[in-house]
C-alpha cells in the first residue's frame, strides 16, 4: 500500500465540494483497496502513545462554532481491534497501549468522507505523543513499515503550515512565510532529507509556519515511510485562509 498525508484544513471539508476534496476522494478511487486504514490525525495529541482497539469507534466532533450539520455528520467506519495488537506488536507494549475511549476525530474522518464515503474500511488511530521531538517519531513511524505489506493505508493526516493565529479572512492567498516554508517541505519531502523535515524548527519561518508540531508531525510519519527510490507524489496543493498550507502527497 502507499502511504498518504493530506493536509484536511477546515473542517467544514467534511461537508463540501471543492479541490481539495474532489482530490481526496479522485485518491480513493486510485488507491488499491486497503484491508484498514492506521490514521495519525493532529487532533489526537498525547502523553505518551494510543492506539484505538474497539471495534465500533465513535465519531467525536472535536471542535466548536461550526454550524449544526457539521456536529451531525456520522462515520461509522468499524475499528479493526486485531490491527490495534499488531501495531502494538510492531512498536512494543512498553512504547503504545491500547485505547478503548478516543474513537475518530475530524481529523480522520473529514477526510475519509470523501476517501472511502461509504465508511466500510476499518480504521484505526494512532496518538501523537507530544512529549517527542520529530526524531523520535520519525523512527517510531518507521517500524510501521510492515504494515504496508499487509494492506494498512497509513494516513497522516494535518497541515504542514498551520498557524491559526496568522490567519486572514476571506483570503486563500498566502502569506510569504507560509508560501517559503511549504516549499521547503515540499523538497525535502522530494528529496527524502530526513534532516531538513526533522529540524524544521531552524528554517527561519519554522516556528511561525508551526507555532505547535501538532499538525506538522504527522507528515513525518508518512515521509519515514518511504522506501528507498520510491516515488513520491502530490495529491493536492494550494493555501488556506493566508496561513494554512493544504499541501498532501503519497509516497509509492
């Protein structure tokens, strides 16, 4: 299986129709069928590290001010407990346990909305321990590599420029920063530089692009798992809002 990360923006995505979304679900469409999707959504943002393991995982609507439509968007995709114990397996059960409370979050499932809209393909997610620099991560994301033979979609799912701070209204065009430090990513990704995605903090936009590693973490999960002179593929680009990126790629 590939492994993808898409940049999900607003969450009002899950409701509409636009470039990005007619992007999510043309990948759907292109992607081999998975036997689950692992999803490293932004919003599941910890102490330590969680894997979801129920078998029907809830929709949770993690945000506020959105109008009542979105709050009653449903996506009862199953879970896949037997996938939660491999992933356990693969990292070790002194480095992730097992979840029984979080379910989905938007970050999972705006996306998957328009990815898989009839919800039949397992998920599950993988927490984001906030307490690690993106050294660690990027080695834990790569013992995730024999999930891809076993037909697992790894998604990432944030943005690689977010700072809602900086945002300006109304406005899709970018600010200089934004538009620097995407590109930034955008070749290191291409380029499969480890470093320059890992020490993102010293390009001199870092911190402004990412005031919080939240949503920019989990690209790195997906850029450590390419595989050497793998091919690596945009999915969808463009800007949000002046300072949010919605850069997604694929590798393989």
């Amino acid at each position: 299986m590939p492994a993808v990360f898409l940049g999900h923006g607003n969450p009002m995505n899950a409701l509409e129709h636009n470039v990005y979304t007619d992007a999510w679900h043309e990948l759907g469409q292109a992607l081999p069928h998975p036997r689950a999707v692992l999803a490293i959504s932004a919003h599941w943002y910890t102490r330590g590290v969680g894997v979801t393991a129920m078998a029907q995982p809830r929709t949770i609507h993690d945000f506020s001010g959105f109008p009542p439509e979105l709050f009653a968007v449903e996506y009862p995709a199953p879970g896949d407990p037997e996938l939660a114990r491999e992933v356990v397996g693969l990292l070790g059960t002194e480095m992730v346990a097992l979840d029984d409370a979080w379910g989905l979050d938007h970050g999972t499932w705006s996306l998957l909305a328009h990815v898989y809209p009839n919800a039949e393909v397992p998920v599950v997610q993988l927490s984001i321990d906030g307490t690690r620099d993106a050294e660690w991560h990027w080695d834990l994301a790569s013992l995730l590599a024999p999930l891809r033979d076993d037909g697992v979609l790894v998604l990432g799912s944030g943005n690689i420029v977010h700072n809602l701070g900086r945002i300006t209204w109304g406005s899709n065009t970018p600010l200089d920063w934004t538009v620097r430090f995407d590109e930034y990513v955008r070749e290191a990704i291409d380029a499969g530089n480890r470093h320059a995605l890992t020490h993102y903090l010293d390009h001199p936009d870092g911190a402004l692009a990412c005031p919080s590693p939240d949503h920019y973490l989990p690209a790195i999960y997906v850029a450590a798992l390419r595989r050497p002179d793998e091919p690596v593929a945009t999915v969808a680009s463009g800007y949000d809002l002046g300072s949010l990126s919605m850069r997604s790629f694929r590798v393989g």
